[in-house]
C-alpha cells in the first residue's frame, strides 16, 4: 500500500507533463506557477489581451508570425513635414541678382586716374632725369596697360564694356599729355625757353605722338571684354 501510495503522485506528474509535450505548459503548483522555458498568459506584467490599448488591440505594433525579409525594414511613423527639407535653403539664399555687384563706375575711374597720374609722374622722372627717349614708349605702354586693369577692377561691372574701353582710353591718353607736360616744365626748371610743343617737337620728335598712339592701343587692349562676352 505504501508503494502504491507513493507511486500514484509520480503517475500524476507525468500525466502533467506529458501535455506539455505537445504543446500546451504544464502547470506543476497549485499556484499555478510555469514550467521553466514557457511564457503563459499569467506570467505576463500587463494584461493577456493588450499591453497599448485596453480597448481590445493586438499585443503587438507589428506581424511577429513572419520573419523579416533581407533588406527589409520596420514601417516607420513620422509626422508629414510642412515643406521638404530643402525648401529652408532656398528660402535663406539669395538670387543673384539681388547681390549687390562690388566697386561701381566712380570708383573704376578714380583708380584709373590715380595709376594714370603715377605713369606721368614716372615718364617725367626717367625723360628728365635720365634723358631717355624710345623707353618713354615702353613707359606709354606700361601707362595704358595698368590704367585698364585698374579701371576694371574698381569699377567692377558697373560699366558697361564699351564706355569701359572708352573711359581707359581717355584716361590713359590723359596721363601720357599730363607726363609730357611734366617733361616740358622739368626742362623750364633746367633753364629751357622754347613753347611746349617746340621743345617737344626738337626733343622727341616723332617718338611723342608714338606715345599717344601705343598707349591707347594697349589700352583699348586690356579693357576690350573677353572673347564670347557680351558687349
């Protein structure tokens, strides 16, 4: 009797067990307490039919039935933006017409001048001084080049390309007469009596008109616009 008596719980286990087999949990207390390695309604934290809603939705956000694909992502939810995202630089930039362009025509022509005042003051150094002749026609060019590149730097576009080859030109011939009124009046303070356009005419001869002529030229060069721009 004794033996039976103690087999009979042993028999009542395994018939407990037994059904956790095939796939239901197998309850071992009174308690009602899992068998280790299965997960029941009762040993959840939140309630069996939800843990968002109350009201009765899925236990889950997402099917967790089907393994994900590869490559495949979680579905996402965010807030629809107001505008792209990209519309905030283009709002922040600026068109290009509304950018104020830098140096204007005033500006172009006060450079000009004061590198044209500085050529005639160095072709009276070098004719005076130093009684050179042909090198003043390098000088006229150095004058024509250097007035342009000055006036287009100042002016900045704020001419138009013709009155910017016209304005170099007037310029550049403006400093050469003003270097060979330099070299007459150095030549008066020498002690020389002849009229301007005699001691000139004595002095260099030809050379002076070359001057003029090879002074604009570079000149008209220097500020004519590029090839393929507009005029």
């Amino acid at each position: 009797m004794a033996t039976s008596s103690a087999r009979a719980p042993s028999l009542a286990c395994a018939a407990r067990i037994r059904p956790a087999a095939s796939g239901n949990p197998a309850v071992r207390s009174r308690g009602a307490v899992p068998r280790l390695g299965w997960l029941t309604g009762r040993s959840l934290a939140w309630p069996a039919w939800g843990r968002h809603d109350l009201a009765g939705e899925a236990a889950y956000d997402g099917a967790v039935d089907r393994p994900p694909e590869p490559g495949e992502r979680p579905p996402t939810r965010r807030p629809a933006l107001a505008q792209p995202p990209g519309d905030r630089y283009r709002s922040n930039a600026v068109p290009e017409e509304s950018v104020p362009r830098a140096g204007s025509a005033s500006r172009g022509i006060a450079m000009a001048t004061i590198v044209g005042i500085g050529g005639a003051a160095l072709m009276t150094f070098v004719a005076g001084a130093f009684a050179v002749s042909v090198g003043l026609l390098v000088i006229a060019a150095l004058i024509g080049r250097f007035v342009a590149l000055a006036l287009r730097a100042g002016a900045g576009g704020g001419l138009p390309a013709g009155q910017t080859v016209s304005a170099a030109v007037g310029v550049t011939l403006a400093a050469v007469a003003l270097g060979q009124l330099g070299i007459w009046l150095y030549a008066r303070s020498e002690g020389g009596a002849l009229a301007i356009l005699g001691y000139l005419a004595e002095t260099f001869g030809v050379l002076v008109p070359l001057q003029f002529v090879v002074a604009a030229a570079v000149a008209w060069w220097t500020a004519r616009p590029a090839s393929g721009a507009s005029a």
